[in-house]
DNA sequence: GATGAATGAGGATTCATTCAT
DNA sequence: CATGAATGAATCCTCATTCAT
C-alpha cells in the first residue's frame, strides 16, 4: 500500500475517485476493474502492481472512507457539549459536510454497510463491528446521562436513538437515489431530523 | 411459474431450498445457478425450464418469502388488540415461527432488503416499495391512537418505534450469522425487545 | 411419415403451417421446435413422434413445397404453347398462385435456396440439384428451339432466360420482404418481367 | 477493432482464417467461437479481447473481404476499357485471383450473400444494399453505351447481364464444393464464361 | 396416441489476474 | 514503473431429443 501513497496526489485521486464510483454504482461484485482503469486512465497492470488484487482494493477504499469522516469528525466537534442529542446533530452535520465534497463516497458508504458480497462479506462486518466498537466509545463515551429521567434503561435508550438517526439517514438516502445531493434542501432535511431528536428529548430527558 | 407449482411438493421444496439458501450465502450476483441445481440434485436445464431465467427465478422466491410471512401474520395475529406496541410484539413472534421452519429463509431475506445488484435493484425496490406500502397500512391501519400523549407527533413516534424494531431485528441477525438460529435463546430474546417497547411505551403514552 | 399423413387434415396443416412459418422467419438452425410446437398448439413429444427429428421434419416441409408447387404447374400449364418465353410466363404466373394462396410458403422456399446449415447443407443440396435436373427436364424437355436465330448457342441461350428469370424473382422476393405480398401490384411486376422476356425474345429469335 | 489490427499479421492470419473458415463451414449461427478459437490456436478470452462479439467477429471479416476484392479490383482494372463486357470479364479474373490466395475467404462470401440468420439479417443486408449501390456505380458508372443496338433497353440489357454472370459464378461456385479449387480447369471456365458473353454481345450490340 | 418434465452437452460471453516486454 | 495482451475457469442460458406416464 505504501507504494500507492507514494503515487503523487494527483493519480492517487483519479484511482481513488474512480474506483469508488464504480464500487458505488455497482456493488462489489458487479464493480468491474476495467471500468476503474478505464475511468482513472491508467493500465491493468498498475492497479494490480498497487493493490494486489479487488478485494484489497475495496478493503482500502473502506478504509480510507471510515477514516476521511472519522477525522473530520474529531477534529471539527464540539466536544465541550455532552449532550447526546447535540452530538448526534453535529455529527450528521459534519459527515454531511464530507460528503458535500465527495459526492461517490456517500454512496460507496452505503454499499459498506450493505454489501453481502461473500469474498468480502467476512472482512467487511468485522470492520463494521471493530468501528462500531472503537468509534463509538470516542464519540459518544463522554456523554453526561444526568438529564435522562430516572429510570430509564439508558443503555436502551441510546439504541432507540441510534436507530432512529440510521433509520432516518436510510431513509434520506434512499430520496438521494432518486434526486441529487444538490436537489435536496439540506435545511429541511436536517429540521426534520431535529424534529425527531426533539421527541426524543422530551421523552428520554426529565 | 404455475409449471413448477404442479411439481410434487418434495421437489419443489428442495429447489427452493437451494436456491434460497445460494441467495442467502452469496447474494444475487454472487449466487451460481450451477450451484442451485447440484444442491438440488436436478439437471441445468430444468431450472431453466421452470424459472425463465436467474432473475426471474429470484423474484419469485422474494414473493413466495413475503407471502409466507405475510400470510402467517394475517391469519394469526389477534386484530382486535389496537394496541401498537401489542401489534409489533405479535408480529415479531409471528415472524420467528415461519423462520423456526425454513431457517434459510431468514438470511434469505436479509438479502432481499440489503440486495444492490444492479441486475435486480429496480424492480426489487419497487416490490420492497410496494410492500412497504401495502402492508404497513393492512398491519398498522386500525392502531388505536388515542393512547399517546398528547402533544406527540404521532408520525414520528411511529418512525421511531418501526427503526427500533428494525435495529433491534437487525441486532439479532447479526447474531445468528455467528451462532445459529438453533443456539440462540429465544425466550431471553423476546424479553429484551419487549424491554424495548416498554421503554416507548412509558416514553409515548399517557 | 404415414404416420404424419394419417392425421386429420386439420392437425396436419397446423403442424405444418406452424412449422413452415418457423422456418422461413428464422432459418433451420434459428427456428426453434419449441416455437413449433406452441404456434400448433400440440405437445413436444408429438412433434418428435411424427418426425424423427428436426432435420426430418425440414425435409418433409421442403418436399412438400417442392410438390405443391409443381402439381400446379403439371396441372395447369398450357403444354400445347412450346414458346419458352410463354413457358415461363405461364410457371411464373402459377407459382404466384401458390404463393398468394400459402404466403408463408413464399418466404419458406427461400429459406430452401439459401439455407447453408451445415446440418441439412448437404441433404438440401443434393435435392435442389436433383429437382433442377428432374423437374426442368419435364418443364421444358418439349419445347420447341426452331424459332432461335441460326447460330445462337441455345444451351448458353437457356442459361440466360433461365438466370434472367431467377435474378428478376429474387429481386421481386426482396421487395415484399420491406412491403408484403398484398401490397405488391402483381400486374405491374408482371408486365415488368414480360418486357424482360421481351427483351430476351428478339434478341434469341429469328 | 485497431487493438487487432495491431497485432503481427501471422496472428491475424490465423484468426481470420479460422473465423473464415467456420463461418464458410457453418453458417453465422452455426460456426462455434470454440471453434474458431481451437482452430486459430488462442485462448477463449483473446477473441473477445479483440472482437467484442461473435456478431462483431462476423462483420469485420465481411468488411475484409468485400475490402480486399475492390482493393484489388480498383487497383489493378484496366480503366481505359469501356466495353462492358470486357469490363465484367476482367472483374471474374481479378476476384479469382483473390479467391487463389484466400480459398476459405471464396466460400465465406458464398455465406455473405444467403446468410440469412436473424441476429445479422439486417445489418447485413443493408451492407450488401450499400455495396451494391455504392461499387455498382463506380465499376460501371462510366461504360460506352453507343455501341448498343437502337431500341435496346439498357437498364434491362445490363440486369440481364448482371445476373447472367451471378449464375454463372453460382453455377461455378457449386462445382467447387464438390471439387476443391484447385481441380478446376480456370481457363476452361473462363472460356466458358466468354461463351456467355459473347452471345450476349451479339444480341446487344450493333 | 399424447404429454411435458427432464436431460446435459454445448452455446457465447465475462473478468480478475498474470507476465513478458 | 507501466503496459495491455493473454489466460481459462466460470458465468447464465438454450434446445433438440428422450421417456415414463
């Protein structure tokens, strides 16, 4: 891989941005490395001399994904605020942010989280476990629970949330499919969320 | 389609058999019709001479899955209790008992709601759509409203309790994937999701 | 055969109608017995139980074509008129009440001409030979040559006639492939192919 | 099609002679890429590296072949010469001299014009339509018509001839399939064909 | 006679990966 | 580094023919 990372940024990006457009199009087995060399004009033989094969190639991808929204995400949060429902806002702002800027990544994201693929099936949910694990502590293990009511599960609560937040992501993606990323207004999009999270608040907070 | 449905029976379960659980093991793409038909033990050509081709053989197996839920649930589920979380709590337990018997079916249709082959996606969209639409309605159009408090956008609690459902579903599955639906404890199952829809329950009713 | 010939005329001309129409849209090695055995509304295996196989069944049709045809011409031909250009006229005349009255043997006797399956390649070549030997022998073996200029190479002469007439046909069978046979003004073709006769007469004749 | 252009001319030779040959043999649906592949001694995947198709393989090897005659023809005919029947005569030599050297490509013409299989029908035929009108004219456009008899009409005199020399050829074409081309006596059949022409002169000119 | 389920060799085509240059 | 020709196993699917009923 550090061959590929020594590739100046350039080319690094016309492979990068052109495999996952395809990956994204096309799911990981229908994805075809002749399209992506065709898309990112380089040879057969380079792609295969950087990643020695598809799978690694898509292993790298979800990495580099994971990693780009992760790093905004600490970098950019506010983490003075230990309120649940505002980390969960800031943190669909900022990934929204990423995506904004890189328009086939927000639909190469989906494919991870969906992809059944069985050469990669394994790989790919035992990465999903390992980020949701490791991620989750960093961003949401500081949370103060002190305003949630008294007797309440909070460790049920927090699913409940969680879920509404993915269920409510999936939902918009799937509007995204029909329309762009450009077409939708944002600012509706995330009253609507603020919405939910509001009926949650009411509910789960004294 | 109605050439295969005047198979003997023991036949045609074990063609369905096969084929669901390629499906289920490697998604539509992945899935190899030659692997079908050695599972189960029928020539290559007489796949093909029930099912017009891959596609349609998978479509059709996605209908048959839903029905069979569906009509578990219509002519089980006790329609005089309005109450939602009841309702969920009915539907759930209905849904495991068709699962306890084709275990395959289970995985299969986690599939079917993640499954983006590009060759499918349309029309299984469409279907998922549909049912979507339909059923929600016959399933959750005489819930008894009057029990929420007031105040509460009733069209996003229901959201809510719906992703819960579904995250907590897809929670389990995760499971199975590891161990077995055999293995796993279902009495301790049930109990935590109706931990679960207590929790909504306290947070969305008077 | 007798088989075949032993059936009710009804069933008889179904499976050939059927058969013939499959074979002149699509060729013998396109034409599928499946597509057959639909159009005449008879099972698989009766299909295989008249004629041993597919080749078989093309032969009989190409027989039968052959024979309708020429049972016309002996029939109807005016054998006392020796003139060879009144000679063709007149077989070009009774073929176009064949074809008028079985359009889709029309298209099938071409399929015979040009058909280059390897299968049937040899058989059909050996038969269009033997017909043309046959056949031509009768169809012109009285005419009478003392009208031909003195000096003229009537073999040759016979050729051309012969050539002329084909190339003028075939041209015609191109056209009602683009329009249909109903749409042809048969006069004028008629009278076009009468001026080529024409044309053929004074320079052979006296 | 240039990434097969360029490779060495031995392999191209092998290829095309292979293609030529099974398709000559068999027909367009009947010649098997498995063949043609065994034959020319490369691997499956290689055909379809340079032809994406079987039905692309089948129109480049048509473009070939109608190329390579008129090349020769346009190259080495005598123009000066504006009798049309010293034309047509020095136009049956110079596409002998081609089928010579190619003997498969001889036969695969043979199929170009009867080729009736649905999948290329229509291309082909529009081909064949093209090349008539376009090469008609420009093999023709520019005989001496003076020295046709008065009252002679010469659209119908040159059909007559035109189609004189298709039976002709036809009639010869057949004789080779049964014998090889090389059993042919060449010279003998050009007198022949001479014969032909010569009558026909005497009965269209002055 | 009549059915149509069943066969399986063979069809064209795809595609990740390798390797000589 | 970089190329792209070459591989060949695997893909889905077709279809004439057979045979038990």
């Amino acid at each position: 891989m550090t061959k590929f990372l020594n590739l100046d940024i350039e080319k690094q990006d016309r492979i990068i941005n052109a495999a996952i457009k395809e990956f994204a199009k096309k799911g990981y087995k229908n994805a075809s490395t002749n399209e992506i060399v065709k898309e990112a004009e380089i040879s057969k033989g380079l792609l295969f001399h950087y990643f020695k094969n598809k799978k690694d190639l898509f292993i790298f991808l979800y990495d580099l994904s994971i990693e780009l929204v992760l790093d905004k995400i600490f970098e950019e949060l506010d983490w003075e605020d230990k309120d649940i429902f505002n980390r969960y806002r800031q943190i669909a702002r900022l990934k929204m942010q990423v995506f904004k800027r890189y328009p086939e990544m927000f639909n190469f994201m989906k494919v991870i989280f969906t992809e059944d693929s069985i050469e990669i099936k394994d790989e790919i949910e035992h990465k999903n476990q390992e980020f949701m694990n490791g991620s989750y502590q960093k961003m949401f293990g500081d949370i103060d629970f002190s305003k949630f009511k008294a007797g309440i599960d909070i460790p049920k609560a927090l699913g409940i949330i969680s879920w509404t937040m993915e269920g409510f992501a999936y939902k918009q993606q799937e509007r995204v499919l029909q329309a762009s990323l450009d077409d939708i207004d944002l600012d509706e999009v995330f009253m609507q969320m603020d919405e939910y999270l509001e009926l949650l608040k009411v509910s789960f907070y004294k």
